[in-house]
C-alpha cells in the first residue's frame, strides 16, 4: 500500500494523459462532458493526497510528473494532439456521422501563414458556424457557396463529442447540382464528387443517339431527392454512382421510386432513366456496384422519348 502511495504521481499522470489522449471519444461514449478543468481536477486531488501521505518525504517523481503533465497539458491545448483518436476512431465516426453541406462564407482570415474561413453551415433545423482550413489554390473568398463535410449536427451542448472528426472543405467550387444537393446536409460519400462530372449537351446527345459506340450499362437506381430544379438518382449499392438531371414537370417522380438508369461508363453524368417503373425481379437484376451491359431492349430511338424503351 505504500508503494501505491509512492507512485500516485505516476498513477495520476498516466491517467490523465489516457484522458487527454482519448479526451473526445470519452465525452462520446459516456454521453457526458469530460472537459479539460475535469482532467485538471482529477490530478489536483491526486496531488493533493500525494502530499497528504508524502508531505515529510517528496523526492523526484512529483517533480517529474508535473513536467510530463504540463507538456501533455500544453501540447493538447493549444497544438490539438487528438491524431491518436483521428487515426482510430475516424473511419467509424465517418461512417456513422459523417456529412456535408452547403455552406456560406462569412470571412476568412490567415492562421499561422495558413489560410482559413469561417463558414455557416445551413440545415432545416438551425444554421451553425465552423472554422475550417482551406487550401492557397482554391481562392475562396467572402460569400462563396462551397460544400463542407461535418458530422451530422448535433445538439448544441454535444458539439464537442465529434471533434475527432476532421471537418474540412469537401468541394470549394461546387456546381448547381451539388449545391443543391447539399442544402440541408447528406451523409458523406465519394459520388457527390461525381456530380461535377456533368457532359456537355454535344456530349450528352452524342450518347443518347449513338449508344452503340460508347461503354454503356444499365443499373438499378432509387429517386433520393426530388427539387424543384432536379431529381437525383443514388444507385445504394455502389460506392460512386450518382445520378441528376434536370426536373422535367410532366415527368413525375416520388421519392424512393425505383427506376433503371442508362449511363455512359467513360462519363457517368450523361444517362437516362431507361425504365421508370422496373418489375422487382428486373431491379434486382441490375442491382450490381456497375450494373451491367446496356441491351437493346432499353435503346431509345430519339431524345423526344423522355426515357421510353422501345422494345
């Protein structure tokens, strides 16, 4: 027991670095709020029943244990020493709680040489700033629209729980399609980068005539967003498809409907919904990551069709 005594300085300091080190994954898995005053007055008490049974006999380790500590205090307070969590935790946060939105500009300002800028993330519920790091290249400035990925926003007093997420700029000069998109935030996938990806009209009808002539496949699709501007296509089983077109009025769509879309392999934007309404056992035929070759049952013949097969 003396020994144990001895060595609460030892004891507190590997502690309280544990804590620091996974300060954030703690706040999420015991839903409270361990703050870094927590951490502090954990190793004052133990400082001070240190002295209590060692007031008569101090030797090195106190002194060093302060040191130690200190360094770790200083480092996580100012320098953000949370990789270890990033490196562990970030794919299943990512995973589970990643997003992005559409986001605003408000200002942005050097940190450190670096450039920055503050951004305000837009939800249906609330409207939440962020500071995020920005690339010299990008050139954004005050009242660019860009897309931010983020965790999902909580409540306000949780904030705290997903900063081992990295929020970051995930598109600096989205187009029309993303914006859109993102307003109100969607979970955080690689395909949204596809949307930018849009074909020229030239490209566009070039593929709607002569199919023939391109890689195409026909996959299984469901209706994930219907805008008043456009309808977006997301196939759930791949990781990169990604589908939008502008919304035609006698055209009607419901959200969750499942449909067919043609696409151009060599430039996935340039598609077309080649079966609005497919039969399950046809659906789950296409249901693959790529799809699967184009046949001629779903060859249109013109544009004026608006996704009618021709048998």
């Amino acid at each position: 027991m003396s020994r144990v005594k001895k060595h609460i300085p030892i004891i507190g300091t590997i502690l309280v670095a544990v804590l620091i080190l996974f300060h954030y994954r703690l706040y999420y898995l015991f839903d409270t709020g361990i703050g870094f005053g927590f951490e502090i007055l954990i190793y004052l008490v133990l400082f001070i029943v240190y002295c209590l049974f060692n007031w008569d006999s101090w030797d090195g380790d106190i002194l060093i244990c302060l040191f130690i500590y200190s360094v770790i205090a200083f480092f996580s307070s100012f320098f953000s020493i949370y990789v270890i969590e990033r490196k562990v935790f970030y794919a299943t946060t990512a995973k589970k709680h990643g997003m992005v939105y559409t986001s605003v500009v408000k200002s942005t300002y050097p940190f450190w040489g670096n450039p920055r800028c503050t951004v305000c993330l837009f939800n249906d519920v609330r409207t939440r700033k962020e500071q995020i790091g920005i690339s010299r290249k990008w050139n954004v400035r005050r009242k660019d629209t860009i897309i931010v990925s983020f965790p999902e926003l909580p409540k306000e007093n949780e904030s705290f729980y997903y900063n081992i997420y990295n929020t970051k700029c995930y598109e600096p000069h989205p187009n029309e399609l993303q914006i859109e998109y993102c307003t109100n935030g969607v979970k955080l996938s690689n395909k949204i980068h596809s949307l930018k990806d849009t074909p020229t009209k030239d490209e566009l009808m070039e593929f709607l005539l002569r199919k023939k002539n391109h890689t195409a496949k026909v996959i299984s699709a469901v209706v994930v967003k219907n805008s008043k501007k456009y309808v977006y296509f997301d196939a759930p089983q791949s990781d990169e498809l990604l589908f939008a077109h502008k919304r035609v009025e006698k055209t009607a769509y419901r959200e969750r409907q499942r449909v067919l879309i043609a696409y151009d392999v060599d430039k996935t934007q340039a598609f077309y919904v080649c079966n609005p309404s497919p039969s399950n056992e046809e659906y789950e035929r296409y249901n693959t990551p790529t799809g699967l070759p184009l046949t001629p049952k779903y060859y249109i013949e013109a544009l004026g069709n608006n996704g009618k097969t021709s048998e």
